[in-house]
C-alpha cells in the first residue's frame, strides 16, 4: 500500500444525536485506489481526484467517496 498523505480532519455527528456522537473524520490523499469496498462487480470506486475518506486513525480503513457517503446515516457539520 502506498504512503497516505492525512489532509484535513473534519467533524460529523450521527443525524439526530448531536450531542453525543461526534466521529473525526479524515481526508486522505493517494495516486493508488484504498478505498476497501473496491468490488469490480458492485458500485464502482471514484478514484480520479485521489481523495479518500476515514477517521483520524490512519490504520482504519480508507473509502472512496461514492463508498463512504453512501450510507448517510451521519452529517458532516462545522461547530
């Protein structure tokens, strides 16, 4: 796997619970896709701007962004 370079960390919140469930979110940079739900067959990963998405934690998994707000079960909101 190649070097990720950490971009920016953002805030989100899980919809409708604000107050208690604050995740970090991290953007990631990479000329290599590292997004984990890479399936030829299923949703096909964006991978052409090299960004990615995950938390702080850069031994977590890494998503595309077609992958990673594809559930919204969250918003990502300035405080």
């Amino acid at each position: 796997m190649k070097y990720i370079q950490h971009l920016e960390k953002l805030t989100a919140y899980i919809d409708g619970d604000k107050e208690n469930s604050e995740l970090d979110v991290a953007i990631f940079y990479s000329d290599t896709n590292q997004c984990e739900c890479q399936d030829p067959n299923g949703t096909p990963c964006v991978t052409y701007h090299g960004f990615y998405f995950g938390t702080g934690d850069e031994r977590e998994p890494k998503f595309c962004p077609t992958h990673y707000f594809s559930n919204l079960g969250y918003k990502v909101t300035t405080k």
